[in-house]
C-alpha cells in the first residue's frame, strides 16, 4: 500500500489568471484506466460531465486485473483519428498508459504527476492525451491537474517544430532540421 499524503491547498498566483475567468470550451474526452485506475477514473469522469464536457469511456468496468493496452489503445486512436479532442488516461503509475497511448502516431500523451507538469505538457509538448497515476497521488490532486490541464493552451513558437518531430515517419528521424518543418524552427539555448 502506497502512502497518499494529505491534500494540501497551495496557492501559487502565477496560475491565478490561468484557473480564474478562462472557460474551457466543451471538448469531447475519451477516458480509460486499467483496474489500478478505475476508481479514480469515475471521479474524473464526473468533474468532466459536470464542467459540460461529454466523455467517451472506454474502460475498464471494475476494479477487477485487467491489461491496460485493451482500454488504452481504443482511447488514443479515438483522439488520433480525430473522434475526441483529448484523452485522459490512468493507472498505478500512469507510466504503462502514457507508453501505449505514446504507440499512437499524432498522440501526445504527458505523464504528469503535479500541476506544474501539467502546465507544461500543454504549453510546451501541446499533449493531447493525459496519464496520471492512481497510486501516486491523492484524488484532489489528479482533479486538479485535469482542470488545469484542460484549461492551459499550447504555446507554440519554438515548440511547434518539435512537435512536428514526433509525427515524422521513422525513416525521417534525425535527417529533418527544425528549420524544414516550421519557419519558427532553428537552433534553440533551451
């Protein structure tokens, strides 16, 4: 048995005009979890239809073992093919999900752990899929990194050209400079 630590409340103003008086506009979501996930799963499906998003559920129905890449693939591809705008997927750790949701070519799937990651996967690596681990983390933090991811936009700028890295054809990795997929692209000090 994993230790949860209490919910703790920190205040951090440098997201105050990101989590107040921004709406997220409605997204269709697609959801799923292996069994070590599905409790938390219910939970976030509920913020998300009570926030006026609608949700695909892919599963799992139960608590019961389960293989994670049944319930995983179904979601990414929905995202990949353009029938969800997002996914949020979970497990123990969330890292077997992310790694399936990741098999999928055009889905961005970020492992986040706390609200700062979060952040990030939106504004740097504009990720469509979310992974979050159940035993990792309180629910009131998972509720928290889906509001917050949900509601952060891509930057774009420097980040786009990376981006566009992922979806090369294997053949392709490593032989295209930044500079040929996106006019924004080029050497960077980051």
């Amino acid at each position: 048995m994993i230790h949860r630590p209490e919910s703790r409340i920190v205040h951090l103003p440098f997201l105050d005009h990101r989590l107040t008086g921004r709406k997220t506009p409605p997204m269709k979501i697609a959801v799923a979890s292996d069994h070590a996930g599905y409790s938390y799963r219910q939970q976030i499906v509920a913020l998300l239809t009570a926030s006026g998003h609608s949700v695909v559920d892919f599963g799992t129905d139960s608590a019961d073992s389960v293989d994670y890449p049944d319930f995983i693939f179904p979601a990414a591809l929905a995202v990949a093919n353009g029938e969800c705008d997002r996914a949020i997927v979970l497990g123990g750790s969330g890292n077997g999900e992310a790694m399936a949701a990741n098999r999928i070519r055009g889905v961005r799937c970020g492992l986040c752990w706390n609200v700062e990651s979060a952040l990030l996967s939106r504004q740097h690596n504009n990720a469509n899929a979310l992974s979050l681990g159940a035993r990792m983390m309180t629910l009131e933090t998972a509720l928290e990194i889906v509001r917050v991811w949900l509601k952060e936009e891509f930057e774009g700028g420097r980040h786009q050209s990376r981006i566009d890295k992922l979806d090369l054809p294997p053949e392709e990795v490593g032989r295209v400079s930044a500079t040929e997929i996106s006019p924004e692209g080029g050497k960077s000090t980051d």
